[in-house]
C-alpha cells in the first residue's frame, strides 16, 4: 500500500490525457514512468502531486484518500525536466525555501541545506545566482531543493533530459544513492529505456495515457506482457514482423523458415507477430540457434563501439544493432542473422503468448 | 568611404537633438530676445524663467498635479494589470484570446471620443476636478497596455515554476508576491514606465475632466499661451521641465524597454 490509482481518468477539454487506469505502485525503490512524449507521464505526474485533479477516480498515499488535498498539503517534491529555481534568489535561498515555507528556525535551515548542498556539490555556490550555474549545476540545485524537506514522495519528470550526456550519465549514478533511507517513495519519469533499466525499481510503461505494463523493471524488460510495452521499452525500436506457424515450422517468409525450438513448442498452427530486439539482430553468426536473412541496407549509423542497420526485406524495415563496425554500404544486400532463442510471440491482437 | 562612417550618426544625433537644443535654448533668453531675432545661444543668458516657474504657485502646482495623477495611474494601472496578465498567461478561459485582442482594440479609438462621456460621467458622480478622475481616465488605455506587456514577460516564465513553488509549499497570493513579482520585475518596470509616459503626455483628456484643483501643466502651458501674450521664453522653460520626469524613468528602465520590444508587445 503506497501510491494507489483507483480508476484515475484525466480529461482537458475534449482531450483524454488519462485513460481509466488503475495501478498500485511500490513503496519502495524508483517507480519508473516510461513512455514517450504524450504518453501521459507529465499528467500522471501532475496528478500525483496534487497539481492537477483528476476528472474522475480516487488517488491513494499511504491508506489515505488524497484526491482533493491541495498540493500544499501533500508534502512532495518534484524536479521538472526544464532547470527552474527561482532566479531572483541565490542557490542558498532556492535550496532553503521550503524550509522557510515550512517556518523552521534559521539554524536548521542553515545546517540542512548545509549538508544537501555538500551532498550534491553545491557548496562553492550558495551564494550565487541559479542562472550563473552551468544546466548541471542547475538542476542540482532543483534536486537539492526537492530533497531538503522529508517529503513523502519525490516526483522526478525527466529530470536528465535537458542534460549533455556525460553530466547525465553523472548524475543518473549519483541518484540512487541520493534517495537510499530516506523513507520515501520516489516516482520517475522517462522516456529513455537505458535509464529506466540502469534506474532498476519498478516500471510502469505508458502508451497514449493508457498503462500498458506495471512491475519490475527487468522484468518489463525482458517479458513484455503486449507489442506496446515491447515497443515503449525498446531503444533501437524492437522489431515486429508477422510470422506463421505451420506443422512444427516457424516460417517468417517463403523461404525463411526454422523448426520450432524448445520454447517456441507451445504455439498453435497459426499466425503470430514475432518481436526480436534489434540487437538479437546481428551481421555476425551469434551462438545459438539462429536463421539468416538478407535484407537491402537502408541506413547505417556508426557510435564507435555499435553499429546500427536500417534494412528492407518484404517491405518491411529492420534494425540490427551489433557491437564493432559493421560498414554496410546503403543500397547493398547484407545477411542479417536472427538469434531465434530471443523471438517473443504475440497473438495478432499484440498480447503475448507464453508457454 | 570609412572615412565619412561617422557622418550618418552624427547627423542623425544632431537631428534628434536639434529641438531639444532649441528648446533650451529659448529657456535661457529673454521673450524679447526670442521674438527679436535669430540667435544661436542666449545673448542675455537668464534663469528668471524658471526662478518664475518654481516660485509661482499657479505654475509649479501644474507640475504637483500632473506628477500625482501619473503617478496614481500607474500604480493602479499596473497593480490591476499584474492579476489580469497573470490569468491571461496562465490560463485558459472562455473567449480569452478575443478578450485579449479586444483589450488592444482599446487603443485604437482616441481618447477625443471619450472626452464627452467621461466630462459628464466625472461631473455626475463629482469627481470632475480631482486627480482620481484623470488618473482613471486615463486607465482607459494605460491597463490594456500594461496587460499586455505584462502577459508578454509572465509568458516567458514557465509554469513549471509555479508548480514548484505549490510543491514547495507557497500559497498562491505568497508565490505571487515572493517569488513570481521580482521574477517579473523588469516587465513590470517597462509597464510601470510606459504607463507614466502616456499618462504624462495625454492632455485632451487631463485638460477635459480638470478646471482649477488637478490642473496638468501641460493645460498650464496652453493657458498662458493665450491670456498673457507670448511668454515665450516662461513656456520654454515650463517645457524643459516637463522633459525631465520621463527622461529620469526612462533612465532606470533603460536595460529593460529592449527586453519589452522584443517580446512584441509595446
């Protein structure tokens, strides 16, 4: 019993930001809201601070009904993905205002934000102006003010995005520890995969205002429940093509065929949608069984230690992504190999079929 | 060519200051020397004009009254127009944008058409003659302005930053005056200046809804101008002082009014 969504719908005018959803979110650890831009994480985010009420449905914290409590009341926090801090007021100030809102005596005030500005390395400039900070220093001091006050829940709306990588990847190791015993519930959006997953904790996937997949984030992972949930966690996109199953063989196309392996045993004579992440993908013969396919390179982009493919076969576009440089030239004929242990099997409807 | 590069704005600053200069120049001469002939600086260099004007009540209070109902007109005209912009900026409500624009259509008609309606207006509740009557009056144009450019700087203040200030624990009217006005304070400088410059500038009006007690000076100035003959020299002083109060707010607004113009709204 932490956060709990009874039947929360959110409309703006004509527009349904939140469709009925109904969810039960762990106290513990990072709770992860992936999904892309208008997948409804900011509303979500906005309900669950009190910032917004929804049209209809109940919001639970900690076995109390909050639906109508003012944000005010609400003893959260919460980091924007745009740097805002105050910017008529010092570092100091930004830091210290919702102790001051709070009424706590000027010593307490001091030696807290004393000791969260040593934490996230502030202190050199508490007394300078947010907007002298360098962005990363900015949203340190956004942090800094969110974790000052004890509060119940820490809402976090992207709060990497508007960063270059490398301060980034910075901060994204620094957070964890930053939120270990401190007896609150964190929530935190993001539309990236690779964060979510090096984030751990639970995962709410979101697709369109709608919940798609709710439990742990290497789980959500790995056994995506739908094609929806697949395709919000995936980073190349996840590949999705329609495949048969007929008299113990798995045919992708005329001539791409294999006889189905231990795990695959399951599936009824019919047709299903197969998804294989891109990285299952690859130009090099992977261990295991596998099946090759020859694809027309559509696009190719290098990253130094990965390569990434665009290619064509029966109208349909794949992505191969592989450690090393693989240069294909665009237009070539390339083998792509499938690790076919790694195939995940939807029924048309997108559900995915289990053993 | 490089070589005449200093041609252009030298002419131009000339041209601009070329009034100016002129009317200073008048301030310092004798009526006599003024209607005697052309000269380019005061032959006989004199201050009685202005020894007049500060030492004539019927003069100096000309100043008193206008500074007091500029100065209560901007006071009102941007303390009604700071919740105003804010609802306009923040939220979305039935027929805003039409109730927006309509705002700027306030401007478009001149102030003449209103100078009936409000001298019988002001008359019948009796207000006619007090500094109030003018300073509302001329909140007929000044609020439409300063919504206006007041919903342009709260525009480029994101709303993430109330909502931050709602986490933090602010109510609202604290979040408003402790942390959203400074944040706003250079748009509510240039509102603040271009309300005090219009206001200072209209006559029509000023002239229409005052006889005696809330006289403007610039209605001082046409007076003179018509009982006691031509005192030139007198009017051109009472003009150079009527210069100074907008160059002084224009000096402490000076870093902001760029911001303003960029924004589109003055």
């Amino acid at each position: 019993m932490s956060l709990v969504l009874k039947n929360v719908v959110k409309k703006v005018g004509s527009e349904t930001h939140i469709y009925d959803m109904s969810v039960e979110l762990e106290d513990e650890g990072f709770n992860i809201l992936l999904g892309t831009t208008l997948s409804g994480k900011t509303s979500l985010i906005q309900l669950m601070a009190g910032l917004e009420k929804p049209t209809s449905g109940e919001i639970w914290f900690r076995g109390k009904n909050v639906t109508t409590v003012a944000v005010q009341k609400r003893n959260v926090s919460m980091v924007h993905q745009q740097f805002i801090n105050y910017p008529s007021w010092s570092v100091f100030e930004n830091i210290a205002s919702p102790l001051k809102v709070a009424g706590l005596t000027r010593a307490t005030i001091d030696e807290r934000v004393g000791s969260i500005a040593e934490m996230l390395k502030l202190t050199p400039m508490l007394g300078r102006n947010p907007n002298e900070l360098s962005g990363g220093q900015q949203q340190r001091t956004a942090l800094a003010r969110a974790l000052v006050k004890d509060s119940d829940l820490i809402l976090l709306d992207e709060p990497l995005a508007n960063l270059d990588y490398k301060l980034r990847e910075e901060l994204r190791d620094e957070l964890p520890k930053l939120f270990t015993d401190r007896g609150c519930m964190v929530i935190y959006a993001t539309s990236e995969p690779e964060e979510a997953l090096s984030l751990g904790g639970h995962t709410v996937a979101l697709h369109e205002g709608q919940i798609v997949q709710y439990g742990n984030t290497s789980k959500v992972y790995r056994d995506p429940e739908n094609l929806r949930a697949g395709k919000v966690f995936s980073n190349p996109p996840i590949n999705i093509v329609p495949v048969s199953m007929r008299g113990g063989k798995i045919h992708l196309n005329d001539l791409v065929s294999w006889p189905a392996t231990e795990s695959q045993k399951h599936l009824d004579d019919g047709d299903y949608k197969m998804a294989v992440r891109a990285h299952h993908v690859t130009p090099v013969q992977p261990q295991g069984h596998s099946v090759n396919i020859q694809g027309r390179v559509l696009v190719t982009e290098l990253s130094g230690s990965e390569s990434v493919a665009h290619f064509e076969l029966d109208n349909q576009t794949w992505i191969s992504q592989s450690h090393g440089m693989h240069g294909n030239n665009v237009g070539d004929l390339a083998r792509f190999h499938i690790n076919i242990e790694h195939c995940l099997f939807f029924d048309p409807a997108g559900n995915r079929i289990t053993a | 060519m490089r070589k005449y590069k200093w041609l252009v704005p030298t002419l131009y600053i000339l041209f601009l200051m070329l009034p100016i200069y002129w009317l200073l120049n008048m301030s310092f001469k004798t009526t006599n020397e003024i209607l005697g002939g052309f000269t380019l600086w005061p032959q006989e260099f004199t201050l009685v004009n202005y020894i007049t004007i500060f030492s004539d009540p019927t003069w100096y209070i000309g100043y008193v009254n206008s500074i007091t109902y500029v100065v209560i007109n901007t006071v009102i005209s941007v303390s009604v127009a700071l919740p105003a912009a804010y609802a306009f900026s923040r939220y979305n409500f039935l027929g805003d944008k039409h109730l927006f624009f309509w705002l700027l259509t306030n401007r478009m008609a001149p102030p003449a058409v209103f100078a009936l309606p409000f001298f019988q207006l002001y008359s019948a509740v009796n207000l006619f003659d007090t500094h109030i009557a003018v300073a509302l009056a001329h909140g007929l144009f000044n609020i439409p302005l300063a919504v206006w450019i007041l919903e342009g700087f709260m525009s480029g203040i994101p709303k993430e930053l109330d909502e931050t200030a709602y986490v933090d624990g602010y109510s609202f009217p604290r979040f408003f005056i402790k942390i959203f006005i400074p944040t706003i304070a250079a748009g509510i400088g240039v509102a603040a200046f271009f309300c005090f410059m219009f206001s200072w500038v209209e006559l029509l009006l000023a002239k229409t809804l005052t006889s005696v007690a809330a006289k403007p000076i610039a209605a001082i100035m046409t007076r003179t101008a018509s009982t006691s003959g031509y005192e030139l020299g007198l009017l051109a002083a009472a003009g150079a002082l009527t210069i100074i109060p907008g160059a002084i707010v224009i000096y402490f607004v000076r870093n902001h009014i760029a911001k303003g113009f960029a924004l589109g709204r003055v």
